[in-house]
C-alpha cells in the first residue's frame, strides 16, 4: 500500500503531524520504535511533572506553619510518587493512543530504517515489513549526550550513573545524589530528589545554573534552591567518573565528589544514527537533520520536526514544527516561528520565559530597555508567597514600543508566559498591551504592572 506520509516516531511531533495528516485526509503510517508519547510523555516532561507535584506538595506542607496550617511529620514518600507518575503515564498514554487512532492514522510498531527511494516514493523498513510512501516526517527525537567523560562508560554500565530515563525508573532515594550538568533536567531532578530526602550537589561548568536564562533569574533559582538544601558547584567541568566519585576541575584544580549515584544531564543529541538518511542523501548539520521554515529537508518530500533538527529540542516546539510540516504538504500557508518560544523550569518557585534578554537584546544591536518588578507588585502573589523573592523582567524594543521579551521566576510563571509569548510573537505596541483586562487578583498581572511601568 502506498502511504500519502509515513512519520518516524511517535513523540510529541510524531503523533500530533499524524493526527493533524490523518484528520485532513493524508492515508498517514507512524512507526514507534519504544511507545507512542516518545521520551517527553513516557521518560521526560510527563513523569518529572508528576514528581515534582509531589515534591510541591511536601514543600508545601513543609512550610503549611507560615499559613496558619499544621502539618507534623511531613515526608515524601518516593514509592508512592512513583506509582502516581506511572499511573498518570499511563493514562496519558492511552489518551495519545486513542487519539491517534481516533484521527484515522495507522500506527506501527517497529524500528524504521529508510531503505531509498522506490517506484512511488520512499521505503522504510519496519521488522519483516517494507512500506512505501509518498512523503516522510522524521521525528525521531534525541538521545542524552555523552561526552567523552573518563569512566563515563563504565559508570552507565555499573548502574551509578544515569540519564532521565534511568533516574526516572530509579525505586530508591540515594542518600547522595551527584547531578552532572546544571542544566533544565539537572535542576528538575535535583529539586524532586532534594524533596525526597536526598542529600543533592550540582556540578555545574557555567557560572550560571538553568543555561542561558537571564542570569539574575539564574541567581534567584538557585538560591531558593539552596534553601531546600541543594549544594551548587559552579564553573565545574566534569572530567572523570571513578568508583562512585565524580572528578571535576574548578579553578585549574582537580576536586572530587563522593555520591551513590550520578545523574548526567549535560544536554541531548539528535538521534539520527541508523535511520538510513543517507540512503536519500538528507544532510545533516553538527548532528541535526537541516530543516528550512517550513521544516523540509534537502530532499524533496521529506520533512524532519522535533528534537531531531535541534533547533528548539522542546516538545511544546515539536508539535508545533509537525504541523507547519504537514501544513505545507497540505499546500497551507504556515511557516515555523522561533522568536517566542517559552522556556519553562518546573521548580518550586517556576521560572518563565521567552523571547529576548536585555543582554541578548544589546548583542543583536536593539536599543532594547528592560522593566524589572518585584512579584509584589501581584496581590495574589503577595497572598500565596510567604517571603517570596520573585522578579519578573520585560523587555522592551525601544525604537517600534514592542515587548520583546519576558523573564520570571514565580508560582504558576510556566501557566502565564504564552501571554507574554503572545505579545512578543505578535510584536504588540505597549499601548495595545495597556487596553488588555487581566483578570484579578492574579499572579499574570505582573505583566500588565510592568507594561505600565514602561
Ligand atoms: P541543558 O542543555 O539544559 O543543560 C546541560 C548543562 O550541562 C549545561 O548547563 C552545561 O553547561 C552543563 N555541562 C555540560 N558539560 C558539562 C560537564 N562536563 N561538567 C559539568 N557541567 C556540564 O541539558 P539537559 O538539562 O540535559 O536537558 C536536555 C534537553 O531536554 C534540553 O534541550 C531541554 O530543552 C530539554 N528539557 C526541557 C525541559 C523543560 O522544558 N522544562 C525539562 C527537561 C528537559
């Protein structure tokens, strides 16, 4: 049977191109080589999402005195988080599967391998199978990085060392937990786990946790979570792993860290190893496949979204980029936009953002002006925040009196920064942002607070 489009990978832009395709009427085939979900629904987003509600929940209760609420012998209990995080899994899994099937798509299992070009289009290869379509999506995802770390190999091999998929399977609570790499999985894992009663230390290279976040931002986060009992080393590199002892240089010297077990998270790659792309020629860039605005590749017909181009490598990106491609093979007008896409750390407090940083700003040459409050400007902030050190910073175009950026560290930050999004993607004028009713009290209007104080 020939296939309008065959989609390697069922992740967040695997199974969203299939159900967009799919519902306009292209006779769609996904093959999944693990489970539909990919890593952000089965070892990623999902999971952390459900731990760390629980390690809210704890700190929460933890801190329930300064509300007027007593709450004795608080703990987490990591068994029963687990078995939550498995169960809202789970469920999310079967709603993706149904959906997906709901729109009308065929779903495979199996591991694809492009074989080339056939009479019709293009054939990939499931076990015994062979299937021919006229279009491919390639979603494929990424991998965890690993760096030619000493040891690292052996580490893995040992069960010390982990990525987010074995720490996210990990039944036990270490009593030390080394995490390599300050990066967004490294802080969500090192918050839930510092929750869960383990002793927790952040080797980070930078001088900054969280990448490339404004770097107050950076400062503020780390410092809350400091508090909760998590140790920063920065300016660290990794350079060894040896019976349980991670080996950093700071300084010029050789330091060594004793922990029970390690969790990498220095970045992630494009997985694009033994997909067969070069059967059909289609070039690759420092590892990524290379996709324009529209998402095709080098070669005509077929499309690369998600992790697997490694422009964004978030799955909220991901989706988005599957439908602009399944757009332009439906000959739609769309193109894929970058300029606002959210950034969001789920920490306990959460921080925000998206679009430009003053620094950022100033490097491209914009005469950019940034408006920093404190989240006391929010009454609901104020309400729910006890001692709360949460600052939200806008950025402006000074020139066209655009917003152009927001950055914020706050409770619900990752459920409020697509209206800032909104505003940056649409290059909206200070004055029309002013003519907006935000609903009060919320903790969003910090964004109307700040626009006014522009
Ligand atoms: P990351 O790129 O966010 O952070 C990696 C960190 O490791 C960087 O700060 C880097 O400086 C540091 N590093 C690299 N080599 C090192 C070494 N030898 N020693 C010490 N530190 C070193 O990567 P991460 O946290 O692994 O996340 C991977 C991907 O997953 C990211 O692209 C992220 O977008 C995505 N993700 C997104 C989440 C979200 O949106 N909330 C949550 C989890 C993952």
């Amino acid at each position: 049977m020939l296939y309008d489009l065959l989609i390697i990978g069922g992740g967040p832009a695997g199974y969203v191109g299939a159900e967009r395709a799919a519902h306009a009427g292209l006779k769609t085939l996904l093959i999944e080589k693990r489970k539909l979900g990919g890593v952000c629904l089965n070892e990623g987003c999902i999971p952390t999402k459900a731990l760390l509600y629980s390690a809210k929940m704890c700190d929460n209760a933890k801190h329930a005195a300064k509300y007027g609420v007593s709450a004795d012998n608080v703990k987490l209990d990591h068994a029963a988080a687990m078995k939550r995080k498995d169960k809202v899994v789970r469920t999310l899994v079967a709603g993706v599967q149904a959906s997906v099937k709901g729109s009308g798509a065929t779903v495979v299992e199996g591991e694809a391998k492009i074989l080339g070009r056939g009479e019709n289009g293009y054939k990939v290869q499931a076990g015994e199978e062979v299937y021919e379509a006229k279009r491919l999506l390639i979603c494929a995802g990424s991998e965890a990085a690993m760096p030619p770390i000493d040891g690292l190999a052996d580490s893995f091999a040992g069960g010390f060392a982990m990525t987010n998929r074995e720490i996210l399977a990990m039944n036990e609570v270490p009593e030390k937990l080394a995490v390599i790499g300050g990066g967004v999985i490294g802080l969500e894992m090192a918050s839930y786990f510092a929750s869960a009663g383990s002793e927790v230390t952040v080797v980070e290279m930078l001088n900054q946790v969280g990448g490339p976040i404004d770097a107050e931002i950076a400062g503020l986060l780390q410092k809350n979570l400091a508090k909760k009992g998590i140790e920063f080393v920065l300016g660290a590199r990794v350079t060894a792993i040896k019976n349980g002892e991670i080996v950093y240089s700071l300084n010029g010297k050789e330091e060594t860290l004793k922990a029970d077990k390690a969790l990498v998270s220095i970045g992630r790659r494009p997985s694009t190893d033994n997909l067969g792309l070069e059967s059909i020629g289609v070039m690759l860039e420092r590892g990524a496949i290379v996709t324009d605005e529209t998402l095709r590749t080098n070669i005509p017909g077929v499309y690369a979204a998600g992790d697997i181009n490694g422009k964004s490598m978030l799955a909220h990106t991901a989706s988005r980029e599957a439908e602009v491609a399944v757009n332009h093979m439906l000959g739609l007008k769309d193109k894929m936009s970058y300029a606002a896409i959210p950034g969001v750390i789920y920490t306990n407090p959460e921080v925000g953002t998206v679009g430009e940083t003053l620094e950022g700003a100033k490097a491209k040459g914009v005469d950019a002006k940034e408006v920093k409050l404190t989240m006391k400007y929010s009454g609901r902030y104020v309400a729910e925040n006890e001692g709360g050190d949460g600052i939200c910073k806008l950025v402006f175009d000074k020139a066209r009196e655009t917003i152009i950026g927001a950055h914020i560290i706050s409770n619900y930050a990752s459920e409020f920064i697509i209206s800032a999004g909104m505003m940056v993607e649409k290059s909206m004028r200070v004055d029309d942002i002013k003519r907006f009713v935000f609903p009060h009290p919320t903790v969003c209007e910090i964004i109307r607070e700040g626009v006014f104080q522009y």
